[in-house]
C-alpha cells in the first residue's frame, strides 16, 4: 500500500488484520521502525534466527510505515533477511508513504533495495492511496468550525412572533381632487 500520510492505508491494513484474524488466520502487526530495532537487537545477541522463527508461525504480517525512517546497513540487511524468508511462504501487507524509486534513500543500497523490490513485487497487489490526508482534512474542519461565528437558528413560521401590520395613512394633496 503506496501513499501520503493520513490517505487510509493503516487503517485498511489493519482491517485486513482484523478481517484474516476473524477467519481464524495468525497475524501480527509491526512498524518498520520496530521490526528493524528488533532485528538489531536480535542481531547484536546472536538470535536473529529466532526473531525470525517467530515470524514463521504466522499466515499475514503487516509491516506499518516502510519509509519514514532510513535505515543503518546492518538494520537494512537485516530486514532484507526478513522479507526474504518471508517471500512466498506467507502473506505481507506493507504500507509505505514512499514511491518505490524512493526506496533506495531508505535502505541505502541500490542492489539491496532492488532485490527486496523485486521479492515484494513478485506476486502481490499495489494498491495506491492518491487522495488527500483524511487527518489534514478532519483538523481543517474543526479549526472552521472554532472560528466561524454561530449563526442562531431559523425560525419557524408558528415560532415567529406575531405583529400587528402597521397601517400607513396617505395623504392626498387637494390639488389632484377635481
């Protein structure tokens, strides 16, 4: 899932989730940013191949804001490593607010960042997001509706107050009788 921020893609990923749990499917749901930190962490102990048996069990994983933070080689490596044991043994849903030429400011190889391409491409569906933030749009209505002056309510024609007609006398000029 390719998109600005706020267009709805967690939100649809996470229904995806929810949707694959209900139907009895194991899940789990992680940010980039902490499946990189976990890898690392994993990997300064000696237990990456742990962190990613425990990855093995599952039918989905969905992999939240791939993009917004680049990554140190190791952390980029680490991830590849990740993606690939995944490739073809279970369903991935990533979301992205980056275009896939931009990849490379992310991981920081060109030949890394293709292969991890062309393994997440292979047999998926790009669905791209191309409105605008749903967050920008909701936060813009509520500043409107702060600053707007309350207009008081219409009234009702048997709520209106009733008024006698004023009368207007008219005077005609002698002058014009003849």
């Amino acid at each position: 899932m390719v998109g600005g921020s706020g267009t709805g893609k967690t939100h649809l990923a996470t229904a995806l989730g929810v949707s694959a749990c209900q139907q009895g499917r194991r899940v789990r749901f992680v940010g980039a940013t902490e499946l990189a930190n976990r890898l690392l962490e994993a990997h300064a102990e000696h237990r990456v191949m742990q962190v990613l048996s425990g990855f093995t069990k599952l039918d989905l994983v969905i992999v939240d804001e791939l993009g917004f933070v680049p990554f140190t080689g190791t952390g980029a490596e680490l991830l590849f490593e990740f993606f690939s044991e995944a490739f073809e043994r279970r369903s991935v849903v990533v979301t992205t607010n980056l275009p896939f030429a931009d990849w490379t400011t992310v991981f920081g190889n060109e030949r890394l960042t293709a292969a991890l391409l062309d393994r997440l491409t292979h047999h998926c569906q790009i669905l791209e997001f191309r409105s605008e933030s749903f967050r920008l749009r909701q936060s813009l209505q509520r500043q409107t509706k702060r600053t707007t002056v309350p207009q008081p309510p219409p009234v009702q024609p048997d709520q209106r107050p009733t008024r006698r007609p004023q009368l207007q006398t008219i005077k005609e000029d002698s002058r014009d009788q003849s």
